[in-house]
C-alpha cells in the first residue's frame, strides 16, 4: 500500500450539498479500488490562478489515502469524466 493524495478544485457554482456529494463520491471511489481514507482537507473556496470554464473560484479539496498501485489510474479515469469537478491530480506521497 502505498500512500497518495488526491486534489479536486470543485465548482463554486453548485450548492453545499452537491459539493459535498462529489466529495463523497471521490471517497469512494478510492474505497472501491481498495485504498482507505485516511483524511480530508477542505481548503475552501479560492480564487484560481486562471479563469476555468468562466469561473475565478473554486473549492480545493485534498484528501489523503492508502491504496495499491493500481488505484491512482483507476481513480483518475472516473474522476475525469464527474461533474462539477475542474481539475483533479493524483499524487503520490514519498516519506523521507
């Protein structure tokens, strides 16, 4: 198992609710491809370096999780293609 992060910059547009389903839904995917969540950073909303889809916010979320390396490909792929997500990265955390 080895350890990762996911970022997600979600829509500033959808409601609290909605924002919290994608979160939800990114949880568990992870959990269906056999990693474990083990915490969830809300940054909030920020405005973004550049403009997406004519928008200048966005919410940041990274959550960190344990998981195969077969995982980040498979998380990635659905990831791409939900809703309301504008950008996402899967990343691999190396400890020193």
């Amino acid at each position: 198992m080895n350890k990762y992060e996911l970022a997600v910059v979600v829509s500033a547009k959808i409601e609290d609710e909605e924002r919290a389903a994608v979160v939800d839904r990114c949880k568990a995917l992870i959990e269906r491809f056999g990693g474990t969540v083990t915490n969830v950073d809300d940054w909030g909303k920020k405005r973004l370096a550049y403009e997406i889809q004519k928008m200048r916010e966005a919410f940041y979320y990274f959550i960190q999780f344990d998981a195969p390396a077969s995982a980040p490909a498979e998380i990635e792929s659905r990831v791409r293609i939900m809703d309301n997500v504008l950008r996402y990265l899967v990343v691999r955390n190396d400890e020193k």
